[in-house]
C-alpha cells in the first residue's frame, strides 16, 4: 500500500517559495501555506493549499515544515513563532540561504524530538517550477519524509553534518555572483576596446566563463541584487575575499536593488 504524502508546511511564498510549493501540491501533499504578505498565498490556496492565520497556525499540525526566507533575520523572526509550535517528530527544512552559522543557531532552539535540514537550493525560479533544482542538504542522515519532501523539488546532494549544506551554498553562489561580475566587467573592456558586444559574448562562451556568461543573460530565472550582496556579505564574514568584498560593495550601490536580476550588473558597471 502507497504511503500517503506528509502533511506539509510552507513559509515564504516569494519568487522561489511559490513555485517549489506549487510543486508539493502537484505531487499530492496535503499543503498549509504561509506569507508575510498574503495575497502571494492566493494561487496555492485556489489549487487546494489552506492559508494559515500565522507561522505557528502553519506548522501546528504538520510532519514537515518547509521555510524559504530572504535571510538571517527573517528566518528568526519566523522561528520565534515557529519554535514553539512545533510537535516531537516534526521534520524542518530550511531552503533559505542563511548560512551555518544562522542554521546552527536555528538547530540549537529546536525543542526534543524536531529536525532541522539545511537544504538550500541552487537554481532560479524556472528550475523551482520545474522541480530540478540542485539541493545542498546539510543533516544526516536525512529523515524519509525530508528526502521525499527534497526528490520532489530537485537533485539532493547530502553534505554531511548540520549546516554543511548551508556553507557549501555560500561556497557555490559566490563563485556564480563572483563570474556574472568578471564577465560583465569584461564586457564593458570590450566596449572601451570598441569591440562588437556580441563578439565578445561569443567568444566569452567558448571558455571557461561560459556558465557565467549563460547565468549573465538567463531569461526566465531571477536572483535579485539585493539577495546577491547578501549572499556576498554572508560569504565574506567567514573570510577575507577581497575580489567579492569588492563585488558585494558594487551590488550594494545598484539602483532598485529589490527588483532587478543580477544579470542587468553588465548595464550598471562602467
């Protein structure tokens, strides 16, 4: 007999957190929804999602709670409502990008018999709706529930003890920030070169920046400015990074930083 889906919460229904709910619905868990501002709840609770009065409301009844928050602060704020909600045998996984230092502070207010996965994503909001993000899960080993939670959103990478996923994602998401800035720097050298724009991307394509010149002019994904000198400004307290502190200050500058992709940077340098 086919075990019935895990009744399911999700906190933060913002341009990822919709998407990867949206495919826990599809995939028939039984699913609570909850946002700060609720009318990004409106979609998910006319395809059958119940819309929470609050945090707590969300995750009372629930045997995994999923959490996709903008950052430390905000993933705080959340557990302060959420903590003390959560029953013996709940399993928490944060999608968020906070880092392990947020993560094992997470973890240490947890109370007896709770979980909590750092699994967050690499991916935009296309892979999100698709269900092939690259998930960086830290906690093992993972629960069942938390894998099948995970295998529905994407490809899970286990990374070992709590809070390894959430460094690897620093890791990872700065080497991206990082490339989509060497190449839009390399671009506006081209253009003090008077070169031809689409040569240089070309001929950028054929190397090693490839990945990063694709991420620099992705359609159909979305990574805020604003979220970008956050991951930056996560990734250089652990270390001295010269080059991405220098990267996290020209992100920090950018006009409507809430609102556009990091890839519109190679209009901005100069």
């Amino acid at each position: 007999m086919k075990k019935s889906a895990a009744k399911t919460a999700f906190l933060g229904l913002g341009s990822m957190g919709a998407p990867m709910a949206a495919r826990l619905l599809d995939a028939g868990h039984p699913l609570t929804v909850w946002n700060r501002t609720e009318h990004k709840a409106a979609p998910l609770v006319a395809a059958g999602a119940r819309l929470a009065s609050g945090p707590a409301d969300a995750v009372r009844d629930a045997e995994v709670v999923v959490t996709m928050l903008s950052d430390p602060a905000a993933a705080h704020a959340v557990a302060d409502a959420v903590v003390p909600a959560l029953r013996p045998g709940t399993h928490w996984i944060d999608t968020s990008t906070v880092g392990p230092d947020t993560v094992r502070a997470l973890a240490a207010r947890l109370p007896e018999g709770v979980t909590l996965t750092d699994a967050p994503v690499m991916g935009s909001v296309d892979r999100a709706a698709a269900g092939t993000l690259w998930i960086l899960a830290g906690g093992c080993p993972l629960p069942e529930p938390v894998r099948t939670v995970l295998g529905t959103l994407g490809e899970i990478t286990e990374c070992g003890a709590t809070g390894t996923g959430a460094a690897l994602k620093l890791v990872l998401i700065n080497a991206a920030i990082g490339g989509v800035a060497l190449v839009s720097e390399a671009l506006v050298l081209g253009r003090a070169l008077d070169l031809p724009a689409d040569l240089v991307r070309t001929e950028l394509a054929k190397g090693p920046l490839a990945g990063a010149v694709a991420r620099t002019f992705a359609e159909g994904s979305h990574f805020p400015i604003s979220l970008a000198a956050k991951d930056v400004g996560l990734a250089t307290a652990h270390a001295s990074l010269p080059v991405l502190e220098t990267v996290g200050t020209v992100l920090a500058a950018q006009p409507r930083p809430d609102t556009e992709d990091i890839g519109t940077l190679r209009l901005r340098l100069r």
